[in-house]
C-alpha cells in the first residue's frame, strides 16, 4: 500500500482528480487540502507564494502505474507533482478496504 500524493496549482484539477480516483476505483477516500501554502524561491532569488492543492489517498502500489496513465490521459497538459509514500503498517479493516480496489 502506498499513500499517493498529488500537487497541482489548479483547483479544478483538484477536484476532477478527485471525483476520477473514486470512480475508477483506484481509492476508497480521497483528502484534498484546499489552497496550501507553496513557499519557492524565485529567478530572482526572492522567495515568494503561491496557493497550491493536494489530493492524498490510500491505494495499492500496483495501481501506482495505472493512476499515472490515467492523469497522463485525462490531463495531458497538467502541473502535476506526485509521489507516493509506502504504507507500512494499517489496520485490518482499512487493509481489507484497500484490498477490494481496481484489480491491478
């Protein structure tokens, strides 16, 4: 299991990210952080700020790839940064949850 992250600076992508992982399958919940802080340094060595989302669920690792093709196909001119964080310890009836999504 991995914990999947994405971070886009476009709300509505936000959203349709949201809604598409649900009904794909591909998560059970799905947690959006609305208008995060993104702190960066600029060209001109200043820092400056920017409101940024983050869609954040729960999936098998195997699904890793599949989600990937999926934003590739749905959002093809995207922002998109994603990572996933390995899930190493669930309880038994969220493990069965996440078991029950889309066969990879």
């Amino acid at each position: 299991m991995i914990i999947f992250n994405l971070l886009t600076l476009n709300a509505k992508h936000a959203r349709h990210v949201t809604q598409l992982m649900l009904t794909q399958h591909m998560a059970n919940d799905v947690f959006v952080d609305e208008a995060i802080a993104n702190h960066y340094l600029t060209l001109q060595g200043t820092v400056a700020e920017q409101p940024l989302h983050r869609v954040i669920f729960i999936t098998k690792a195997l699904l890793y790839r599949r989600i990937e093709e999926l934003l590739e196909e749905h959002f093809p001119d995207n922002d998109f940064r994603i990572y996933a964080t390995p899930v190493t310890q669930v309880n038994a009836a969220e493990a069965e949850r996440v078991r029950q999504l889309h066969k990879a």
